[in-house]
C-alpha cells in the first residue's frame, strides 16, 4: 500500500444559505471536505494517514467521521488536545463570496512534535490544506520539506488571512513567499489569495518555480482554473518506488529551462440552480481530487478535468457527511 499524508483542521461549520427561510445547515467542514474527495480519487492501493490533531470537545465525533472512509489506513490516529476545535460560521452574499467568523481551533504543530509522527507514518506523498493558517508556520514547513522527499501538495487558502479580535477573517499579504513555495511541489490559491503573495500571476508562478514549485493552480471558481507548470514537469512517477533523495520524484519532460506553461482550464458545468448551490469546499475538493489523480499517475490537465467535475459535484451538496460517497456517484440527492 502507499500512503497520502493529510495535515489540516477538523472544522464544525453552521453555513447559512442566501435564500430566505432556508435552515442553516450546521455539520463537519474543513478538512473533512478533502478527505472525502481524496477518497473518492485515490487510487486502489492508496491509504489516507491524518497527521491531524483534534480538539477533545468533537474528538469522538471526528473518530467516527474518519472510519466512514475507505481509504483510511488501519493505523490512522488523530492527536487528542485539550483545546477547543473550530468552529467556523459562513454567511454567503453571493454564489463565491461569503464572510467567515472564527472561534477556537487546535494549535498548530512545532517541528519536534510532528517529525516523530510524520517518520511513523511511512508516507509516499503528502497533502496540507491551510484550514486554520496556523496548522504550520515557516519554520516548521521547511523542516518538513527537507525531511521528506515525496511530492507534497499545498492549498495556501487561510494562511492568506488574519483572525480579526470580532472573530471575522481578512485578507493580508504573506510574508516570505519564496521561502513558502520552497516547501511545497505544487501549490493551490484562489483569486483573493494570490493578489496576497504577488501582484498578478505570472509574477507568482515566477516565485513558485523559482522555488522548485513544479506547478501552481490558481482556482477561479465557476470560471475554472489557471495552471502555471514548470517547463520540465509532465506528470509524477509511477514506477512504485517511494521517493528518496537519489530517485527524482517527478517525471520531467526536459531540462528545467525554458518558459513557464500555462493555460486555462474551464470549469464543468454543475447540474444545480445557483440559488440551491452549496459553494463551501469547492476548493478544497478540487485540490485534494487533482493531487489524488497526480498520484496516481494522470498528467497535469486530466487531473485538472478530474478536479473541475469533482467540485462541480460538490456544489450540489451540502456538508462533508456523506459527501465522498456523493463524489464516486453513490447517493442521488433529491
């Protein structure tokens, strides 16, 4: 078996819908919106590891949460803390921009706790989703991107935000760019997102693979993606061997010269009326589904189409229960 790490934060949302008298839907978010989709996505042969804490409020909640997927590892384990677990509350103003009020949340790791757990769990690649903004900070990123030599996927998304004293989320620049995309193979911003890290994309994708980023995803909701892609990137390696230091962990189709690729990839169209569409986790799933399919060997814009029909697929849903198998097509909602 091969192992897909997950670092992110268990969140429980209450999302109110745009239209009037319709119940707010109170459940699981966060990262439980990826590990559904890398559930329906992965590969067989692929086990899903959560290198996760959980506050002890939800803790048992979470535990039943993780054994409704089918790709779990039989060791997985969560990390109980006394702290509070987040709570998270979205109001939608349209049909992609909502605001966010926070409270709570587990702390993040330091590098000395979670370079013990990360050598225990044998991973072959790895997926982090910035669910919090604190589940990593700089240094402990780049202790982790020198002690593992698989390919490690990157949703930025709150690490571009601040936890206002009201609890509401802003945007604000992030500091240390370059060094951020060293840690990271391939990185995921949406729109708001990226204008924090650099003035326009290409002035992005320029940083990324400077940095060693091989490809950079800019998600433009119902409009699609932006992909920005090494010259030298085609697809990641499926020959089965785990990565190590003297094996490449991508497959290149040249030499590292040459200029950036990029392109855009339109969205799929989602069978769901604007105003019944639930947008939470759209990003969240589309990422985790495009990392799936690089691991299991598809080039970079079969991934992309993956992704884009996985979110168009989300849309339709509303919550994270239930929601991987809604993704593999098992549940028809009324």
């Amino acid at each position: 078996m091969k192992r897909v790490g997950v670092i992110g934060s268990f969140v429980w949302d209450v999302i109110h819908a745009r239209v009037p008298g319709r119940t707010a839907v109170e459940e699981w978010g966060g990262i439980t919106y990826s590990l559904a989709a890398l559930d329906a996505a992965l590969p067989a042969g692929w086990e899903i590891v959560p290198l996760m804490k959980i506050g002890a409020d939800l803790a048992s909640r979470a535990r039943e949460h993780l054994a409704t997927l089918r790709h779990l590892a039989p060791d997985a384990a969560l990390v109980e803390v006394p702290d509070p677990t987040s709570r998270v509350e979205l109001r939608y103003l349209n049909d992609e921009r909502r605001t966010e009020r926070t409270w709570g949340g587990v702390r993040g790791w330091s590098w000395p706790a979670l370079r013990p757990l990360l050598a225990a769990s044998r991973l072959d690649a790895l997926y982090i989703n910035f669910l919090s903004g604190w589940e990593l900070d700089l240094e402990t990123a780049l202790a982790l991107r020198d002690h593992f030599d698989g390919p490690i996927y990157c949703d930025l998304h709150m690490l571009a935000t601040v936890v206002q004293p009201d609890g509401m989320r802003a945007m604000r620049p992030v500091p240390d760019v370059a060094a951020w995309c060293r840690c990271f193979d391939f990185l995921q911003v949406n729109e708001d997102e990226m204008r924090c890290l650099a003035p326009d994309p290409m002035a992005l994708a320029a940083t990324a693979m400077a940095s060693g980023v091989s490809a950079l995803f800019v998600t433009m909701g119902r409009r699609g993606a932006v992909y920005f892609a090494a010259p030298d990137f085609e697809r990641l390696s499926t020959d089965g061997a785990r990565p190590s230091a003297a094996e490449p962990r991508l497959e290149r189709a040249g030499a590292r010269v040459g200029p950036i690729r990029t392109a855009l990839t339109p969205a799929v169209d989602a069978p769901v009326s604007p105003l019944d569409a639930d947008p939470t986790g759209c990003g969240d799933v589309w990422g985790a589904t495009c990392f799936s399919r690089l691991v299991a060997g598809d080039k970079l814009l079969d991934a992309m189409r993956a992704a884009h029909a996985a979110a168009a697929r989300n849309l339709g849903y509303r919550g994270a229960t239930g929601l991987a198998h809604h993704l593999r097509g098992e549940l028809t909602i009324p």
